[in-house]
C-alpha cells in the first residue's frame, strides 16, 4: 500500500515539474509541491478546528486551559506532522538510507526548529519592527521554508557516506 501511494504521489508532482525545469531541481520542486499541499492542509485544518469543532472557545483540561487557537494548532500539527514526514522521506529524500526511528527524531527537532523562528522571526517583524501582521508571516515563511529545507537535505534525510565513497579504507 505504501509504495502505491508514493509511486501515486509521485506521479501527480512529477506531472507539473516540466513547467519549472528551469527554475528548479526537481527534488527541490518535490520539496516545494509537498511542503505547500500540507502548508495547504495544515492552514484548512486549522480553520476548521478553531471555527466549527472548537467554536473559538477554550480547551479545559484537568491542569490547565488551553486557548482555542493554540489548540486548533495542536489539532492541525498532530495530522499534518506525520504527513510531513511521510512525504520528505518517501517523495522528496527518497535516497536516504538512515533509519525511520532516527530520520523521526531528527524531523521533528528541525520541525520545532521552524516552529520556534517562526515565533521569533513574527515577534521581531511585527513587536519591534512594528510590520503588519501578514507581510511579516510572508517574509517569515521564506526564512522558515529555507531553513527547514536545507536542514532536512542536509541533517535529517541525508543519505548516508559510505567507507567506499569516503576513500577510506577501515
């Protein structure tokens, strides 16, 4: 079932990446398509969690309650997190060889990562700089979207050196 859904998923990217051949690569062109469907579905989940299974209203837990709007994110990530991941390593990084448990845990520190910028980054566009709101998460974006994907080339789905390809010899 999986390989038909990657071969699936494939299929359908792969379809449009003539009309960016000169812009792009194509695993950066995979890396965009992927990243931007479940941007897509991160966002559409959210806004359906906080307006109509939330309602805009607080989260009341035994220890604690949590706004709506952190909630509707908690909702939204707990979906789009795993497809996440599935895409990067079975679409996007096909040629890595490093284990699932591994690539994983090093997803998901690159994901908190982006999570943590995008704080950072909207606070200083927005608190300090006094940008508006949407302008400063546009500019954001591009930085977070940089970011996550050089880390996740180059730290998370990183194909593994072998001794041959190193010239070393033990």
């Amino acid at each position: 079932m999986h390989r038909a859904i990657q071969r699936f998923v494939l299929t359908l990217v792969d379809l449009f990446y003539p009309l960016f051949r000169r812009v792009m690569p194509l695993q950066t062109f995979r890396y965009a398509a992927c990243g931007g469907v479940n941007t897509l579905l991160d966002i559409s989940l959210f806004f359906v969690s906080y307006n109509f299974i939330l309602h805009k209203t607080p989260v009341h837990l035994p220890f604690l309650t949590v706004g709506a709007h952190i909630a509707a994110f908690l909702i939204s990530f707990s979906v789009t997190f795993p497809i996440g991941f599935y895409l990067s390593r079975y679409v996007v990084f096909q040629e890595t060889t490093v284990r699932k448990r591994a690539q994983l845990r090093k997803y998901f520190t690159v994901v908190s990562g982006c999570l943590v910028l995008n704080y950072l980054f909207l606070k200083l566009f927005v608190d300090l700089l006094h940008w508006y709101p949407t302008p400063a998460k546009l500019v954001t974006t591009i930085f977070v979207v940089a970011f996550s994907y050089l880390s996740q080339k180059n730290y998370t789905f990183k194909p593994a050196v072998t001794l041959a390809e190193t010239g070393g010899n033990g």
